[in-house]
C-alpha cells in the first residue's frame, strides 16, 4: 500500500511539473519584459545623450570655422592683392580702398631724310622716358603723376613734369580733376601717345593745347562723354615780367551712337579759348614735317605779337569695323589781333587701318579714345603679335593774307607690330607733296623721311 502511494505521488509530480513550468514561465516573463523594455529606454537615453553631444560638437566645430575665416579675411584685408592686367602689375588693398599701379613707358626712335631743300639730319633718340604712378587713396581719391627724363634733340627742354593730378570720383559719373593734365581738345591730342597709330601726331597737332595746370568736370554715359576746364600754363613755363600768366577754357564733347565687338561709330566736337600771358601777348604757330629728329619746320607763322585772344574749334569723326579703322579730324583756330588784321588758320588729317591679324582698336566710350591694342596672339607665348597697316594724309595751312606762314601736306605709310599688350615695333614713311610758302625758303621744298620706333609701356 505505502509503495502504491509513492508511486501515486510522484506519478502526480510528474504530471504536475509541466504546469508548475508554465506558471513560472507565465510569472518570468513580465519581469524579462520590463527588464527588455529598461534596457531599450536606458539605450535611446544615451543614443539621445550622444546625438546631442554630437551637434554641440559640430555646431563648435562651425563656430571655429567661422572665427577662423573671419580672422583670414581680416588678415586679408589688412594685407594688399597683387594682380595683372596682361600690361602691368597693381598692388591694392582687398578692399580697393587703396590702389598703386607703377607706370612708364620708353620709346627709342630712328630717322633717315631723304633732304630737298633744306637740311634735316639723320639721328637718334629717346622720344621719350617717363616713370610714374596712379591710383587710388581712400577709395574716391584718384592720383596719377608721371615725369618725363627725355630730353628729345628737338626740344631740349622737353623733360619734367607731365600728368600730376587728382581727381575726385565721389559724386559719380562726376569726376572733378585738378593738377597738371591734359586740355579736352583734339582727338589725336588727348590719345595716348602709347596707343597712337603713327611715330608723331599729325601736322594739325600745332593747335592742340596738351597738358596745362588747371580743373576739369568731366562725365560719361553709355555712348557719350562730356569734358570741360579751365587752365593756366606748363609748370615749365614762366611769365617774364609781373604780368598775368595765358590761361585757357577748353571743352569737347562725344558721341558713339554704337561701339561693341569691333564696331564703332563716333563723332566729337570740341571749343577752346586761348589768352596769351600779357606780359607779351604772343604766340606762333609751326610743325616738323610730322617727325621728331630734327628741328626743322617747314611751315612757320612765326611770332604773331598783339595777340589779344585766340578761339579753335575742333570736328572729329570715327568708325571701325573689326579690323578696318577710319579716323579724321579737322581744327579751325582764328587769331584775334589788338591791332592788325585777325587771322584765320586751318589743318585736317584723315587716315586709315587695317589689322592684317585681325585685331581691332579698343574703344574708351568715356573718354572718346581709342586705347592700346592687345594682340590676338602674343609673340613669346605661341602668337606672332598683331600686324597692322596704315596710311594718312594731313594738311596744315597757316597762310591767310599778308602772313606767309606756309601750307604743307603729308602723305605717311605705316606699318606696326604689336609683339604683346606692351611692346610695339613701328615703322612709317613720310612724304612731304608740298610745301606752299612763296618767298620763303622752304616754299616747294618735298623731303622724305623713314623712321622707326621701339616701343614699351607699362
């Protein structure tokens, strides 16, 4: 009986064991649950904890950027860029408050007369030699001073100061200039002589005032400029006595009713008059047959005395086509005497270019210019430069009734070689046809002369 018990009895164990399993199965598993969810929410905390250390330490990160480029841009602008213009260097502040540009130019020439009448003499020399430099102070404060070191054979005292000015460019298009610098009268005259097509001006040069101590307004829009001042004399020139120094008012005015990718349309006028200084209340007027190396001249008025005041004005016209350039210009000056007779004098010149290589002459629309020519391909760097021809034919007449200063025309051939934007090879034929000065020496006098030009500027 006891052993039919024990057998019951673990019989019943055995049988109860799967349902005492599942009870502590059923009694575990909320406890493992809980203890799961724990884990996971003690995960995302520190999942969260790190994402948010995470941004604070991109976002210093960010912080430490922005300070470090802040500081490399005041760096920056405290120091100075240096760039390149494919001609010469500029040195300015990084924020253009402050610019300086070193300039200059040298020109070495040669010339050979085949002589007429008169005795011309071959030779050599430097037509010019100048140093300089322009830019800007103080961001609206412009400055440009340049001092020739030549002195040419034919104008021993042709050194000194040339450009010394400042401008003020607060009030723009408004530019207010005072200084040492150009008159606004002529085409040819207020080029470049950099960017000139021939070795000198034309023969009409010898109405052009150049540069002249005094103050200008000048403005410009997109087709059109406008120049105007008031002017005393040269810093080389001195009054012999106690009277007035000459000063002039000048003015001109132009028009490009198109100008881009190589077309250009222009057209110009300008107004000048002159009052000599009255200590002698003279002038004169008299050209070289369009060359530097020689003194001679061929037509001359000689010192006109009694002059009170002389008034010029100035037709200037322009076109170009890609490669093919026109340009004329036509000056009337009229002479007002105290005492004798007013004299009326004249001179024109009209020439042509064409840019074998295909260039064409850049146009300044807000000063009515053509500039330098920069080659399509730069000799030294795979290019053979720019080639250009040319032809011009000018007159000058300084004779009108008793004054016999004498009518001259020239007919130049010119043949240039731009190897780069700053270095030019140029070469030109003159032939005087004629010289009308009757009872004077030079009258029908025909010389030729060949000259030749290297060329720098910067």
């Amino acid at each position: 009986m006891k052993k039919n018990r024990e057998h019951f009895s673990m019989k019943a164990f055995m049988h109860a064991l799967p349902m005492l399993g599942g009870v502590a199965v059923l009694w575990a598993a909320p406890v493992a649950t809980q203890a799961a969810a724990d884990v996971n929410t003690s995960l995302e905390q520190r999942v969260e904890q790190l994402d948010q250390e995470l941004r604070v330490l991109r976002r210093q990160l960010e912080i430490d950027h922005e300070a470090r480029d802040a500081q490399a841009l005041a760096d920056q602008q405290k120091g100075i860029k240096v760039t390149h213009n494919g001609r010469s260097v500029k040195l300015a502040s990084y924020d253009n408050a402050f610019v300086f540009q070193p300039i200059g130019r040298v020109q070495v020439d040669y010339a050979h007369y085949d002589a007429d009448k008169q005795q011309l003499g071959d030779g050599t020399a430097i037509r010019r030699a100048r140093l300089g430099a322009q830019g800007t102070v103080f961001r609206v404060w412009d400055y440009k001073v340049e001092y020739e070191f030549s002195d040419s054979k034919a104008n021993p005292a042709a050194s000194g100061i040339r450009d010394a000015y400042i401008s003020y460019t607060g009030f723009k298009p408004v530019l207010l200039t005072v200084g040492n610098f150009k008159e606004p009268f002529s085409f040819e005259q207020v080029s470049s002589d950099s960017a000139l097509t021939f070795l000198e001006r034309s023969l009409i040069d010898v109405f052009a005032p150049s540069r002249h101590i005094g103050a200008a307004v000048q403005t410009s829009g997109a087709n059109w400029s406008v120049a105007g001042g008031l002017f005393g004399e040269r810093p080389q020139d001195d009054v012999a006595s106690e009277g007035d120094e000459g000063h002039d008012i000048t003015g001109r005015a132009t028009w490009a009713p198109f100008w881009d990718n190589g077309r250009v349309l222009h057209v110009g006028a300008a107004l000048r008059r002159h009052n000599p200084n009255d200590s002698t209340n003279a002038l004169r007027f008299a050209s070289r047959p369009e060359t530097n190396i020689t003194d001679a001249q061929l037509v001359d008025t000689g010192v006109l005395t009694g002059t009170d005041h002389i008034d010029s004005y100035g037709l200037e016209a322009a076109g170009e086509w890609g490669p093919w350039s026109l340009q004329s210009e036509y000056i009337g000056t009229k002479v007002n005497r105290k005492s004798t007779s007013d004299v009326d004098l004249n001179g024109w010149y009209v020439l042509t270019s064409w840019f074998i290589t295909g260039e064409s002459r850049p146009y300044k629309v807000s000063e009515g210019v053509f500039d330098r020519v920069t080659p399509l391909g730069i000799v030294g760097q795979g290019g053979i430069g720019a080639w250009e021809l040319a032809l011009r034919l000018s007159n000058l007449d300084l004779n009108d009734g008793a004054l016999v200063g004498g009518e001259q025309r020239n007919l130049t051939v010119g043949l240039n070689w731009h190897l780069t934007p700053s270095v030019k090879l140029q070469a030109n034929y003159i032939k005087v046809l004629d010289v009308d000065r009757p009872g004077r020496p030079t009258d029908g006098d025909e010389p030729s002369a060949y000259t030749v030009r290297a060329q720098v500027d910067f």
